[in-house]
C-alpha cells in the first residue's frame, strides 16, 4: 500500500497552517536597542542603519513611551558620552549618559524592562573595551574593576538587567559580588557569554562611535571558527552567576544557540546585529527582498533554534506591523 503524506493535511488551509504553527512571534521576547547621545538634542540618524536614530536625552523617554505603547516591552541602552578618555571614566559618572536614560525613563515607564550594555568601548578614546597596557593589550582585572563600578552605578539608576559584552574573563562572579554586597541581588546579569570577532558589528561601530583607532577585537572576542569555545565560556558565566546568555551575532550562530539552549538551563537571548539589519534594509530598499517576511523568518528562526530573547533593531517595527500600524 502506498504511504500517505501526512503533513500536507495539516497545510490545507492558512488557519490549519496557523493551528500547528510550533514558533509564534512574541513581543515579550523582543529587546529593542536604543543608542543616547549626550552630545545631541533631538535625535539623529545613524546612516548604516536606515530608520535608526540616535537620540538626545530630551527625546529618549517619549521614544520609550511610543515603543511601550507599540507593544516593546525591553530596551537595551547603549550610551555615547560627552568625555572619552583612556580609563572610560564617563561610564560610571552617576550622571553619565545610561544613568540619566535610565531615570528619565524608568519615571515614565516603570515596567518597562531596561538592560544597559556594559562595557567600555563607547567610553575610551581609543575604542578598545578596557584599560590599555603601555602596548596597547587590554588589562583584564583593571578592566573588569572598571566593569563591576559602572555596573553598580547601573544599578542605583534602576537599570534592571545589565549586560556585560566586554568578553574580559571572571567580570561576571565580580558584577555579582558587587551587586549582592551593594543590597541589588535582584539585579540581572545578561552575559554576552558567546560573542564572536565579527564583520557584522561594522554599522553599530558607526552608531556608537566605538569603533577601535588601532587593532582589533580578535584578542578578547570569539573565532568564528569555533563552536566548542562557545559551551566553555557560557558554563563559566553560568558559573559565575549570569542570568541570562546573549550569543552574538545572530544569523550565522543559529547553530551555537541551539547548542547552548539545548544544553543549559538558562535562558539564552541571540542578538541580531547592526550588520544583520543593515544588509536587510539595504537589500529591501533595493526591492530585492520582502523586508517583513525576512524579517519574520529571522525571528522565527531564532525562536526555532531556542532563543527565548530576541535583541533586535526590527523590534519595534514589528510591534507596529503587528499591531497594525504599518
Ligand atoms: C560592545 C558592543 C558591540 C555591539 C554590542 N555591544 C560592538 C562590538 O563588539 O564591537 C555590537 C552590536 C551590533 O553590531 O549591533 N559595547
């Protein structure tokens, strides 16, 4: 007797396709970056990243109220300081530029679920993501000091998760000594315990003015190559108390979160990167690819692959699709 193909049964009509759908798209899950400027007022077009603005502190919270009311839930902040110099000392300044952010919106919108990016890239000179020795190699422990008192001042801001994507060694246990010491233990730490040397940051180092004067990130960020490294350093943060694993970028490493997401017992968010987007927008105002759809895929494949938090610069525009807005 011939064999029935069965699945096609269940693909006879949109609603039956909808009914056994394994993967929906969830606005909870979404995280939408937002870069502050200190040096602006009114907000800013980053230019590799059409429909991308970076934003004064004047406009920043109602950006916030518009992406609540969209449906947004998660902001991921990353600050561009008025100051830098070689010791990133604007990063922990209680009024420096994440702290300010913070408050104005979390006075607006206390639900709302704020992660700073922790590091210090946008706040050195140089680029570099800590202090620099006399030739130029990044210092771990002064670095991860450096780490553990702007995370704190995060936290007295009302920063509700913050994320270390420095890759500097045992700066996760020291973030969570600090906060547990300071009377925050239920502050979370989203380690980007899987992040990846890559070509893919090319715009954000653009949007963030972070972009290194010499050398490069290959010393302190992951190869490629490697998948193996990847369960080491996230067993290590786990270890050290991270709440949360980021694995960065996106596209390319749909195979390293479902390893991970498989094989341990925190949530794992996948950050979908400035050159993720940047290559969608570029290609879909060529009219060469249907923007939503793609965009969904990429979603629903990260979904797919058992990523619970999706970081995404389209996050906003798809709570507005969603919702019908456009
Ligand atoms: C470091 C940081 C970077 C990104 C997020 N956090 C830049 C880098 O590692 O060079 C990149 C994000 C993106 O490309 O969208 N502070």
């Amino acid at each position: 007797m011939k064999m029935i193909e069965r699945p096609r049964r269940l693909r006879r009509s949109e609603s039956m396709r909808r009914l056994v759908r394994e993967q929906r798209i969830d606005l909870d899950a979404l995280v939408q970056p937002l870069f502050v400027d200190a040096t602006l007022s009114g907000r800013r077009p980053v230019l590799s990243m059409p429909g991308i603005d970076r934003l004064g502190l004047d406009v920043v919270a109602d950006e916030a109220v518009k992406l609540w009311e969209s449906g947004i839930r998660s902001l991921l902040l990353f600050g561009i300081p008025e100051h830098k110099d070689a010791y990133a000392s604007a990063n922990a300044d209680p009024e420096g530029i994440v702290q300010r952010a913070t408050r104005l919106i979390k006075a607006r919108l206390p639900e709302m679920v704020i992660f700073a990016d922790l590091c210090n890239c946008e706040y050195t000179d140089h680029g570099h993501c800590g202090i620099l020795d006399a030739v130029g190699n990044v210092l771990n422990d002064p670095t991860v000091e450096l780490l553990v008192a702007t995370a704190l001042s995060y936290a007295r801001c009302g920063v509700d998760v913050v994320a270390p994507s420095d890759m500097m060694d045992g700066r996760v246990g020291a973030i969570r000594r600090a906060l547990d010491e300071a009377g925050y233990p239920d502050i979370a730490i989203a380690s980007y315990a899987v992040k990846y040397a890559s070509a893919f940051y090319g715009p954000f180092r653009d949007a963030a003015d972070s972009a290194p004067a010499f050398g490069d990130r290959r010393g302190y960020q992951m190869d490629p190559a490697n998948g193996v490294e990847a369960l080491r350093e996230a067993r290590l943060d786990i270890a050290e108390g991270a709440d949360l694993l980021i694995v960065k970028p996106g596209m390319t490493y749909y195979d390293i979160v479902y390893r991970l997401a498989e094989r341990v017992d925190v949530p794992i968010a996948v950050y979908s990167v400035s050159g993720e987007y940047a290559m969608i927008k570029a290609a879909a105002a060529q009219g060469w690819i249907d923007e939503a759809r793609i965009v969904d895929e990429m979603l629903i494949g990260a979904q797919r692959a058992g990523a619970r938090v999706i970081v995404t610069y389209f996050a906003g525009a798809v709570a507005r699709r969603l919702r019908g807005e456009g």
